[in-house]
C-alpha cells in the first residue's frame, strides 16, 4: 500500500507445516485453529507495513513499531532502542510501559544483549540473569520474565533494535522466530527510509542557509512545470 492508501502490490510466503503439526498433534489446539492463529498474525504484519506506509510524522514510526509488534508477536510490552552518535542506545518509543523515558540516551555497556542482537544481526532472547544492568531494569519495570531482542536490519546493516517482553515464558516459545525476523526487516527498512528523510530535509536546510548568505536573488524550480522549489530572501 502507497502513502494514499492505495493497493500497489502483494507479497506471498509459504512454508512446509506439515511436521510442525505433526509434532503438536498432543496439542488442544487443531491444525485450522493453527492456520487461523496464523493467518491473524500475517494480517497483523501487513496492518504493520499499512501503517508504516502512512505515517505522517518521521518518528512515528517508532511508536508504530512499537504498538503493533506487540500484537503481532502477542507481547506484554515492548520498547524500540537505535544508536546514536557516540553507539550509546536511545530509547525512541515504548508501547506498554511507562515511565519508559523515551527520548533519553543510555549507556550502551548496560544493553550487552541488545549490542549483540545488533552486531549478529540476529534474535536473542534475554532473561533477567543475562540481560545486563539496563535490560534488567526494564523487565522489572514491566513484570517482564524474558525479552525477545529482534534486530532492526536494512540491507544487511543493523539501525536499531525491538525489544518485545514477556510475562509468560511459554507465550514467548509460541512466537514464529521467522515472523519475528521479517517485523525486524519490515521495521528496519522502514527506519532506513525516515533516516534517509531526516537526512534530505537537513540537506535542504543547509542549502537554504547557504542561499539565503548569497547577494543576488536566486529561484530554484523543478522540470517541467516550473514549480518553484525553493528561493532566498
């Protein structure tokens, strides 16, 4: 779906299930129960890139991630970590959880678990023994017993990291780790793109600066409707 809300395309996924359900043929819950739960995860995924596909405001994008990874990995909280400058992490969103301290950069050396989910550019899950000063405090805060660490990866390279925590151990052994690796891919690009926004409109900043220090009257317009683009005082 395009930024107007309008179908531009379809993604189909398919896999073999048929030893997955053989081997939980002791479960209560029937093969079409199995497909139900998930088919309701993939539409969960594509509501994800929907509303990653309208955002309005560059970071919102990270309470989007936030809100709907919840869902669809069926989380009890989740919080999105990216580097800064100096590689400490800042926390840019939290979806059930407060205080959360959004907006706050922190030691990168009191995330170990998320450092490495970053660097492996893979999953890591986390329980309070091994999660390191940060990472335990924020299982605490939440009630959380264990958290799944899901890179942020675009184009091989890692932008960050989504945290989903969980009370129940046993809801967390339920989750897919392939559909926590593609919300971490969709997520990712979709980070890559506001970066890449940000990064534009700083451009454009810098360009208008600089005409506006120049003596003679400049316009500058696009081809070939001649919209004007930009223009110094």
């Amino acid at each position: 779906t395009d930024d107007q809300g309008q179908q531009t395309g379809a993604v189909f996924c398919a896999r073999e299930v048929t030893e997955e359900f053989e081997g939980n043929a002791d479960s209560s819950e029937s093969p079409v129960a199995m497909l139900a739960t998930a088919r309701r995860r993939v539409e969960l995924l594509a509501e994800l890139s929907n509303e990653i596909a309208q955002r309005r405001e560059s970071d919102d994008i990270f309470n989007i991630i936030a809100n709907r990874a919840c869902a669809v990995l069926e989380a009890d909280y989740s919080l999105v970590w990216t580097p800064d400058a100096a590689n400490d992490l800042v926390l840019r969103a939290a979806y059930n959880l407060s205080p959360s301290g959004v907006g706050q950069s922190m030691n990168r050396l009191n995330f170990p678990s998320a450092i490495l989910a970053m660097a492996e550019r893979d999953l890591i899950y986390v329980n309070e023994e091994d999660a390191g000063p940060g990472g335990r405090r924020m299982l605490r805060q939440g009630g959380g017993r264990i958290a799944l660490l899901i890179p942020l990866v675009d184009n091989d390279q890692a932008l960050g990291v989504l945290a989903v925590h969980y009370a129940d151990v046993d809801r967390l052994r339920r989750v897919d780790p392939e559909l926590a690796r593609a919300v971490g891919r969709q997520c990712g690009h979709a980070v890559r793109l506001r970066n890449v926004v940000i990064e534009l409109e700083s451009s454009r900043r810098r360009l208008l600066t600089t005409l506006d220090q120049l003596p003679q009257a400049v316009v500058i317009v696009d081809a070939p409707d001649g919209h004007v683009v930009a223009m110094n005082r």
